[in-house]
C-alpha cells in the first residue's frame, strides 16, 4: 500500500496524542521520518516541553534519516532555547530531502522562519494543511491565538435533558463505557471545572480513575467568585479568567457553569453522552445562556462524532466560528 503525504501526517497526529498533555507549555507535537515507504524514525513532545518530537524522531532514525522526508505536525521551531537547538536547524544538519507540515507556528520567533530555514538549505518543504494535525494542535493554537484554553463541555443527560433527579441524585445516569471514556478525556486535559454549587454539594474528586492513569489527574478549579478549598483554583469569570499555561479545559460539572461558559462564548467543543432513560421532574443540563431569539442558536454547532458507548450515545458537537 502507498501511503499519501496527507496520511502520514495524520499518522504524525496520533502519534502527537501520546504528549497530550504533558507537554505543557510546548504543543504537543508529532514526528515521523520515512524513507522508502517505512517509518525509520518517530517521536512526541515529551513530558514539561522537551525534547521536542522532530529530535525525539532523529536521535530514533539516526544516519539513515539522511535523504528522508519528515511529517511534523506543526512547523519546526526556529528559536534557540538554553534547553536544546531549534528544531529546524536540527532537521537541517540531518540533511533530510523533504519536510511536510501539518500546520503552521503562530508563534512569532518561529512563523513561516521554520520553514525558510529549512528551504534556504534546499531541503523541499510542502506545508499541507492537515485536518487531524490541525485538531491535534487545538490547544496550543487557542493559547497562541485566543489567549485562552481550548474548552470541551461535558454533559451527561437523560434522553430528556436531565443532569439528575430532583434531589440532586446523579449516580449514576450513564453507563460503565460512558464513564471510563469521560476518565480517559480527564487525563488528556490540563484542568477540569465546576460551578460553586457542585463543589459545595458533591464535594467531587474530578480525578482520574483508570489503571495506569491515576498520575493523569487534572488540575481542579471551580468557578466562583468566592474561595476554594486547599488544592483548588478560583476561575470568577469565564471571559476574564486566568487560565495560566492551560491548553486544554474540561467542564464536567454544574448547570450554572455550562451555562456561563456558553453566554460567554468560551465553550469550543460539546460531549453530550445521553442515557437511554427519562427523568421527568429533574434537574436540567443547562441554564439560561443569553440566546435573546431562537434564530440565535441556529448555525453555531456541528456535529463531527456520533458513537455508541455501551447502551449510551456520545455526541461530540465542535463550534462554528
């Protein structure tokens, strides 16, 4: 089987999951070297930013990079830092034939001088704007960009809407599968949140519950504007918030929170997991988020996933901007 340039580097992609994320305050960034139709080299952002994954890809192939194409997920950093060479000038020096990029740096000691670096040595650059390379990166490019997170909200419904019964009771609407996949999302952000009410009510762990993946916990915050407890951090306003080196915010808990991150515009991705059940009487998923008009909530979601998680559904909805 040949394999296009464009599946390489979604190939690179998911091998830049496997730094998310850690890598924090640097992307999470996927490598690959190929020659001859085989990977002869691969690599990830490792754990606090280094070493990056075009280095980890080299010191993987060796000699035998010379001649071969690299597939990097976002174009190679072109600053020195006190904790190793650009990445381009190490792609250089390996005297590789051809660089295909996935995304371009927004980064300014790096954008487009990555790529000039490596053509002003006369290796081939393709930049090929990539999809899954592009969803790999959301974080890094809505700090780079937005100056915040890239925010998912995570609702856990009743086919009617419902996030519990009338009591407060909540445990548990969905399933075994939909829980262990809500965990596995924990461990690939950098901060879970909650409203006041739910931290005051439920007092939640927000950990990380899989074997294996306990150390993945993420931070914990709540929105308030009051205090926290020891090992929590205060968030009082979603659209002023100090989110810190944060590339990836998960929202799990509370109506009010859901709410306010949506009036505020903050929210760029939806996980709604629906139980086959109905409630009635129960508390719902959402609070008022501001729409003065019903023409309002038209056309500001897409949905890109739909699967089955044991007898629940997930529906993953990314926002139209």
């Amino acid at each position: 089987m040949v394999f296009s340039d464009a599946d390489w580097l979604d190939a690179a992609a998911a091998v830049a999951a496997r730094g998310r994320p850690l890598s924090r305050p640097n992307p999470a960034v996927g490598a690959l070297i190929v020659k001859d139709g085989r990977v002869i080299g691969r690599g990830w952002t490792r754990d606090g930013g280094r070493p990056h994954a075009e280095a980890e890809a080299l010191a993987h192939a060796g000699e035998v990079a010379r001649g071969a194409t690299a597939y990097v997920t976002l174009e190679p950093c072109a600053h020195d830092s006190p904790r190793g060479p650009a990445c381009a000038f190490s792609l250089r020096e390996a005297c590789l034939a051809r660089v295909v990029i996935g995304c371009e740096d927004p980064d300014p000691r790096t954008a487009g001088a990555g790529i000039a670096m490596l053509r002003a040595a006369g290796i081939e650059i393709t930049l090929l704007p990539s999809p899954a390379a592009t969803r790999s990166l959301e974080g890094y490019l809505s700090r780079a960009r937005a100056g915040r997170p890239h925010t998912t909200l995570k609702l856990a419904t009743s086919v009617d809407g419902c996030i519990a019964m009338a009591d407060g009771a909540s445990q548990w609407i969905t399933g075994p599968e939909a829980r262990a996949h809500g965990h596995a999302l924990r461990a690939r952000c950098d901060a879970i949140l909650v409203g006041g009410e739910t931290l005051r009510a439920d007092s939640p762990r927000l950990d990380v519950r899989l074997p294996g993946l306990e150390a993945r916990s993420p931070a914990r915050w709540v929105l308030t504007r009051g205090t926290a407890p020891e090992g929590w951090q205060v968030i009082a306003d979603p659209a002023e918030g100090t989110f810190g080196e944060a590339q990836y915010l998960l929202i799990e808990g509370g109506a009010g929170a859901a709410a306010a991150f949506l009036s505020a515009d903050r929210v760029d991705r939806l996980l709604l997991y629906r139980a086959p059940i109905l409630i009635g009487a129960g508390r719902r998923g959402l609070g008022d988020i501001g729409l003065g008009s019903l023409s309002e909530a038209h056309g500001r979601w897409l949905l890109t996933d739909r699967r089955r998680l044991g007898s629940d559904t997930l529906d993953v909805y990314d926002r139209i901007r």
